[in-house]
C-alpha cells in the first residue's frame, strides 16, 4: 500500500480517538483499546489556540483547513490595507505567517493535507485568479483549462487538488496534479468541486440546465447529481472521506430553511439533527464519520457544531470548550482532521472581531 497514504493515517491515530476508529491498518488490540477509551469519555471537551483575525464571507466561499498536526491554513486581512486586502496564511507551532502569492498580492488559502501542502487561489502578474499550492515556502500556479482563472477548494494525501476552471465563459469542476489541469465535467452551468478524498472521489455544487443548484458526486469518471440520488435540489456537496461519506445539504431559496445530511456510499441517507432551529450546515466529515458545521440555535444565532452521533442533537462545541470563552461565540466549524482537530471561526465580542480557533481534544473538567 502507498506510504503516502497509510503515513498519514497511521500518524493521525496517534492523536485521538477518532484517528483510531478511523485507521483499518491499526492491530485489533489497538482498535479495542481505542474504542474503550473512547466509550469511557463520551464527553468530549477541547483546548483552545486562537489564530487571530480572519476573514469570512460565509460557508459557501471561505474556509479554514487543518490536519492532524495542527496546521490551520486560511485568509486574513491583517498584513494589508489595499482594496482586496486578502491574504494567504498558516498557522503553526502557535505562529502565524504568510503563504506568499503568485505576484498579484491577493490570495488565499482553504485546504491543507496531512503533509502540510496547501491549496487555495492567487492572483498572478497578469490578473488572472488561479488555482495555487503552498509548500515548503514555495507558491506555485496550478494551471486552469482555458489560460484564464481558476482555483482550487481541496485537496487530498496525495496533493491532487479539485476545484473549477472554465470553458468558453462556463465553470467546470476541474482537478489539478502535478501542474496540470484536469476537466471534471459540468453538471448542464456552472460547476465547482468543493471536496476530494485520497480515492479521488469528487463532490460539489452546480448549476442544472434549468439554472436549479444541485450538489454532486464523481466516482469512477462519472459525475452524479444529488437529484439523481434522490436528494431533492437545490443542494450542495461540501466534502468528501476515505470512506466514501459525503457532507452535503438541501434548501429552501424562498426561506431561511437548510436540512444538512450524510449520503454514504451505499445509497443511504441520514439527516443530521438540527440546534433548536431548522437551519444546519454540514461543512465536513471525519473518516470516523464526526460531521462538523453550523447550525441556528433560534436564540443567539449561528453555532459551531459537531455530529458526534449523526442521529442525535449537534453538540455545540461553545459548551465544550476548556477554559471556557465567554467573549467568544464559535459560530461555524469548518474543518476536521483526521486527529478529532477542529478549525473553527469565532467572533470576538471583546475585540469586536471575527477570527479564527483551532480545537485540539482535551480531556473534560471532572
């Protein structure tokens, strides 16, 4: 089996509970071990590490990605005051700093692997938004599928990057390896690929030739719309695991109504348990099959949230954090690690503020 990628999982497991339940190569007694632990602190509590400012402008165009190390990448605006004052950068060993461009000034960051490559998007010398990679210091351009703009939303343990490019003026969900430029197909209009697994196991959102939103899902060169599974549009796919799950949602565009679901492998659907309000949003799942997101409380608004048990309330993760942050309301839980990590916005009642959290597992005040 490829080392780069049972590496990662194997290192991953190291972590926490969730890394072993997820990991098939780990030995029988380390599998029971793990899930003894886990089952003896159901409770889950985390530590905080705060990130600093960072920019949003909502779940469907922002993100914040980390891995198992704790790398959190993302968009800041603090290090400039231009018109788009958009920065790439990444936070690590409790430090921040930034990914650099593609000599355009603006870019930004939205995934990072296990092996801290990360993509995101960049404006070039000439312009041109495209889809770019961070890595060990270096930015580099990923190409597109006309010459034109590009970008890249995720990417994998293997550093195949998805995405969208465009052809004659319409968007396609577009791979990107090895500085070249993969056409996924469209959906009938626009088309984005938001998420990829390391089975390279596409899922995304687009436009149906009736201009209606469906998510999507890629296996195997064929591309499948949600409305074809079954799930009623419009919808969008958000992320993918290794184990085939997809993270997904349907609206009401008339309303401020969203049902987010898990659609496994085998067809089958569980609708994930709103806060108080029916308004949720699946951003990611964990191979152990954790979802994290947001979700409408009703009372304060939106809540950073995770699906420990798809069929049971959404934890509201402001109630687990250690110490508590009174200041802060955590409203949207971006990312998952294979570890149990969590990247998550917060804002800043003090600071007057949004900006960024890492959550790490810790253990639960007795």
């Amino acid at each position: 089996m490829n080392t780069k990628l049972v590496l990662p999982l194997l290192a991953a497991a190291l972590f926490s509970c969730d890394g072993l339940q997820g990991t098939k190569e780990a030995s029988a007694p380390s599998v029971a071990a793990s899930k003894s632990a886990c089952s003896a602190s159901e409770r889950r509590c985390y530590s905080v590490e705060e990130l600093g400012p960072v920019s949003d402008t909502g779940p469907e165009d922002t993100s914040l990605g980390v891995n198992s190390w704790g790398v959190v990448v993302g968009t800041t605006t603090r290090w400039s005051t231009d018109p788009d004052p958009r920065r790439a950068f990444v936070f690590k060993r409790g430090e921040v700093a930034p990914l650099g461009d593609l000599g355009g000034g603006v870019s930004s960051a939205r995934a990072v692997n296990e092996w801290g490559y990360a993509v995101g998007g960049s404006l070039d010398s000439e312009g041109h938004y495209r889809a770019t990679s961070y890595f060990g210091g270096a930015v580099a351009d990923l190409g597109s599928l006309d010459g034109g703009n590009s970008w890249s939303w995720s990417v994998n343990n293997f550093g195949y990057a998805a995405g969208n490019g465009y052809i004659s003026g319409v968007s396609h969900a577009a791979g990107f390896f090895h500085g070249k430029a993969f056409d996924l197909g469209s959906i009938g209009g626009d088309t984005y690929a938001n998420g990829v697994n390391d089975l390279f196991e596409v899922v995304g959102t687009g436009k149906l030739a009736d201009g209606t939103w469906s998510g999507f899902v890629r296996r195997k060169g064929e591309l499948v719309t949600l409305e074809k599974l079954g799930i009623p549009a419009p919808s969008t796919g958000r992320a993918i695991n290794n184990r085939g799950t997809v993270c997904a949602s349907s609206y009401d565009p008339n309303a401020y109504l969203r049902q987010s679901f898990l659609l496994h492998r085998d067809g089958s659907v569980v609708n994930l348990p709103e806060l108080g309000y029916p308004y949720t949003f699946c951003l990611d799942v964990s191979d152990a099959g954790v979802a994290v997101g947001a979700a409408e409380d009703g009372v304060t608004g939106w809540r950073a949230v995770a699906w420990f048990d798809p069929s049971a309330t959404p934890v509201d993760l402001n109630a687990r954090v250690v110490p508590a942050m009174p200041d802060v309301q955590l409203y949207m839980a971006s990312s998952i690690a294979p570890s149990g990590k969590i990247a998550v916005y917060g804002y800043s009642f003090t600071k007057n503020e949004i900006g960024g959290y890492l959550l790490s597992p810790a253990a639960c005040p007795r």
